[in-house]
C-alpha cells in the first residue's frame, strides 16, 4: 500500500484546524487536513452559531411581546414561524461553512481530505484505507454530547443540541435535563418561541459552577417566562405517556414527573478520541478520555499536538482558536506561549446574558486572600433603565493586598460584551486603581465598571 507523505496532519476542521492550517500552509509546509463531517465543527454546524442566531429571532420576539413596556402595540399577536426561524438559522450555518471550505481550498499546499481519521502508528493515519504519514501531527478533534444511560433513555426519542439546531417545528413542551449552558439558552429561546419548557437539573441550583447570587438570579429570570425550574433531580428517567414523554425527577420525595412532548439532554459532552485510534499511536488520555497535553498543549509523544475541546483545557470555542495561537507562535514564531497564560472568560447566553472572567467568589474566598468586593444592582445602571432591561447586577472581587481583579460577571443587559473591559484590565495585569482615570463613554453599561471598583469594600463572605 503506498503512503502519502506531508509535513503535516490535521485531524479535524474545527476551530483551531482551519486556521492552524492556514499558518503552516503560509510557512511553506504541505498540509492534510482531515474532517470526517461537516467543516466549522461543532460551533459553526451545531453550536456557537446556529444557537446565537437563534436566541436572536427569540430576543426580538421577546421584545416585540413587551411592546406595552416600550409605548407600542401590535395589532394582533407575535407569531413564531418556526421554518423561518430555523431557515434564517440554516442560511448563517450554510454561509459560515462555505467560507470556511472557500477559505482552505485557496491554501494552495492544504488538501482538505474528507474521511474518518484513525492512528495506525505515531507517525501515520488511515482514511478511507489510505495511509498518510508527517512528522507532525495535530489533533483537533472535538466533541459531541454525553448520553447517559438513564432509565428509559432508549425507549424515548431524546434530542441533543444537534438535532435541535435542525428543528422546524415547535414543541408544545420541551423538557431539557441539564441546566447550563446548553440547556438554558435551549430553554429560553424556546419559550419564547412560545413552546412550554420544563428545566430539570441534578444539582440543587442551576449553572451550579457560578456562584449562588448568579445561580439564584438566572433562576427568576428564567421563571418570570414561565419557564419551570425542578432542581436537586437525582433520579432521572424516562417513559412514555400516552403520545407524551414522562421524565422522573425525584425517586424518593415520589414528586410527579415532568411530561412533556419532546426531551433535549444537556449534561455536558465527551471528547471525540474513543475512535481516533490512540492506543496505536501510544497518546496517552486521562479517565474521560480527554488528550493529555502539557502546557504547550504537547501530547506524550513530541512530534503530537492536541488542540480545542478534545484536550479538556477549554471548552469554547475562543479557547479552541487560542490553543491554535499557542502551537502556531510557539512552532512558527520562535515564541514561548503557554495555556496557563490564558485570562479566560465566557458568556452564558441567555436574556439578560452572563458574561463572566476569572475567578467566582466563592474561589476567591477559598484561595485564603484578603479580598475586597463590589456589587451593584443593573437596576442603578442608566444603560440599562433607558433600554428597559433591567434585571440582573454586576460584581467584581479583588485581592485586598496585590490589588489585583480576581473576578467578575456581569449578569445584565450587554454583559457579554461589558465584561471585556475587565477581561482586559487582568490581562494586562493592571492594579484596581488603573480605571480610576479613564472617561469611559456615556451611556454605557461599561461606564459603570469604574464606578464599581471605586465602590470595592472589604468581603464579608455574601457569596
Ligand atoms: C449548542 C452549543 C452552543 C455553543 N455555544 C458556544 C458559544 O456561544 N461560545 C463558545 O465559545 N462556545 C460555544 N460552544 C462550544 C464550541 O462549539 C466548542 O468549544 C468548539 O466548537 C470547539 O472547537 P474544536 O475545534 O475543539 O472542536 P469542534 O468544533 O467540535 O471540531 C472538531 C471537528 O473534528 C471532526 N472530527 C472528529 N473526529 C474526527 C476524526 N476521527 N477524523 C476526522 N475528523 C474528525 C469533527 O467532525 C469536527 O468537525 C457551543 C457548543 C454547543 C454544543
Ligand atoms: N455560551 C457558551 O459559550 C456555550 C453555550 C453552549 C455550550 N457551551 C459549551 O458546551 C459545553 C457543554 O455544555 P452543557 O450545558 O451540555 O454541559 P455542562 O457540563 O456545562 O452542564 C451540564 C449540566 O447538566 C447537569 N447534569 C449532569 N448530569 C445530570 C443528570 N443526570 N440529570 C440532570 N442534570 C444533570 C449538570 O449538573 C450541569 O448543570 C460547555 O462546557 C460549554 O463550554 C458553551
């Protein structure tokens, strides 16, 4: 059998492939890139974008309902017109992917190769039964969602976020297990979309890995749609009920189940490396599976590198393309860039979104530092009054000694956004007191940030 020789393989066009490719395609180097499905992955095919734009039709659906709120009425009700939503959907999906396939077929040493990707060896991979071999090869593999063998799980047709970014059809009551990311910003939008929506969530709060005044908020921010809330659901499972679907909650306290025509699983997702052939290569991966990487997101063998979820040091897609930015300055720059240099932050993105960097403050407190903390209310913000959306707050927590931000979320109106002017100032690793001069715009929700960190007092343990 021949082999076809390149300078390098990429297994996967998703987040840090595509552009990981185009780096080493400008330095001259004869690429493979390898991509068994859909090019743009996870986030451009049944994540980031698809839901994005979906939670956009919902938002201006949400807004034209509140028109009372705004001194307008509509004549008639807001109608949802579900193939339309998932068209407009469809068109950014089928729009991001053409770039990117248009973007790698003007690599001109990059050869797209569509196929399954397995190791055979350290050095060589087999697609189709054809054998390619380089030197260097980078693993950017991805994930997909986890689908725990609950009770009844196979005796009910159980959606995850694949098949519902293709849904054209509204359900009359979607249940979602899993409250966080996944499952809010499914939840929401969907209400809004005017389906019944049911959250059941095995921890006692919601996004359980915030803290508690964040948890609390989401929660009533959520139930003021209607939306119902059953949290502490250890015993989930599932069965049919007449033409609907029964999911249990709770065995002990014998609460009712939830029913509901269609069911979404969002409790978390698993690294696409069970099929990849690794024991063949000798990568090692940790007990979920996850590529072990260094700092430098080097696997056990040097001339393998692993990048984006698959590695398990990020879950995002920034994460995915900073991991590019890492290998490519560290291989093709001469430079020495390392994850745990990474300042990262994240966005949950529901109405009003959670944009959040650093440390929680319940962290803060457990690293034993003498803090300070800030808090303010979105309400005593004016961007917010004058925009009517004023749920939610903003805080921030310090080291009382360096002076340093350890963390902060912005749970309001522009959050995601807002939050980056923090995400900046701990980048640069600027004291509290370096804001105190800048004229931020007016009226912004930014313009308030140094406000707050002219308001830090000593933490009192309100986490
Ligand atoms: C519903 C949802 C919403 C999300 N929203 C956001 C968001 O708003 N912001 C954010 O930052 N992140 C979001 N994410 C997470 C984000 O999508 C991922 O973190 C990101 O896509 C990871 O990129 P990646 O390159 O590591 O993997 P992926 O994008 O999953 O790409 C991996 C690619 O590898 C291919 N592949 C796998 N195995 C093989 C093989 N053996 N051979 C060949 N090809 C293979 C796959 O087909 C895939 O195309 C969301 C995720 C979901 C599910
Ligand atoms: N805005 C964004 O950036 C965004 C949006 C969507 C997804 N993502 C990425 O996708 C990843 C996966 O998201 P996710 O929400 O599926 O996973 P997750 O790991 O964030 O949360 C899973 C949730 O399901 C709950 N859960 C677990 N087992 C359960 C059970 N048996 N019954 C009931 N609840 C159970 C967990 O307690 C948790 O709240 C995230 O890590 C995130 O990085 C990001």
């Amino acid at each position: 059998m021949s082999i076809r020789e390149f300078d390098a393989i990429i297994i996967g066009a998703g987040q840090a492939g595509p552009s990981l490719a185009g780096r080493l395609n400008d330095a001259g180097m004869r690429v493979a890139i390898i991509e068994r499905h859909l090019v743009g992955g996870t986030c451009v095919n049944t994540g980031c974008k698809p839901t994005k734009t979906l939670i956009g039709s919902a938002y201006a659906a949400h807004t034209a309902r509140r028109g009372g709120d705004y001194g307008f009425t509509l004549k008639g009700q807001v109608a949802i017109d579900m193939p339309a939503v998932a068209a407009r959907a469809r068109k950014v999906i089928l729009d991001s992917r053409a770039d990117n396939e248009t973007w790698l077929a003007g690599m001109a040493n990059v050869e797209l190769i569509r196929g399954h990707a397995r190791f055979v060896s350290a050095h060589t991979v087999m697609v189709d039964g054809e054998e390619l071999t380089a030197p260097r090869i980078f693993i950017n593999v991805g994930g997909r969602a986890v689908m725990p063998p609950m009770p009844g799980v196979r005796d009910v047709p159980v959606m995850t976020n694949t098949d519902v970014v293709a849904l054209d059809t509204l359900p009359r009551h979607l249940i979602v297990v899993g409250g966080s990311y996944i499952g809010l910003e499914f939840a929401q939008m969907y209400r809004r979309f005017g389906a019944e929506v049911t959250i059941i969530e095995r921890m006692d709060r919601l996004i359980a890995r915030e803290d508690p005044d964040i948890s609390e908020e989401v929660r009533a921010i959520l139930e003021r749609e209607g939306i119902t809330v059953r949290t502490g659901a250890d015993c989930v499972g599932f069965k049919r009920h007449g033409g609907d679907i029964a999911v249990s909650v709770d065995c002990e306290k014998n609460d009712a189940p939830a029913i509901g025509s269609h069911v979404l699983m969002a409790v978390g997702r698993r690294p696409n490396t069970d099929d990849l052939g690794l024991e063949a290569a000798g990568i090692a991966t940790d007990a979920r599976g996850y590529i072990i990487v260094d700092d430098r997101l080097q696997t056990n063998l040097p001339n393998i590198f692993a990048l984006g979820d698959c590695n398990g040091r990020g879950a995002f897609t920034h994460t995915a393309y900073n991991d590019f930015e890492i290998v490519a300055a560290n291989l093709l720059d001469g430079e020495d860039r390392r994850v745990s240099q990474r300042m990262t932050g994240y966005a949950l993105y529901i109405d009003p979104p959670l944009g959040r960097v650093g440390m929680t403050e319940t962290e803060a407190a457990k690293s034993g530092r003498r803090l300070f903390h800030s808090k303010r209310a979105m309400v005593r913000v004016g961007r917010a009054v004058e925009k009517g959306e004023t749920q939610g707050f903003m805080k921030v927590i310090a080291d009382a000694d360096t002076r340093r931000i350890l963390g902060a979320a912005i749970l309001g109106t522009s959050g995601d956004e807002a939050i980056h002017g923090i995400l900046d100032m701990m980048n640069a690793d600027q004291p509290i007191e370096q804001l105190r001069w800048a004229v931020p715009i007016h009226p912004t929700v930014s313009e308030l940030i140094p406000t707050l960190l002219l308001g830090l007092q000593p933490w009192k343990g309100e986490a």
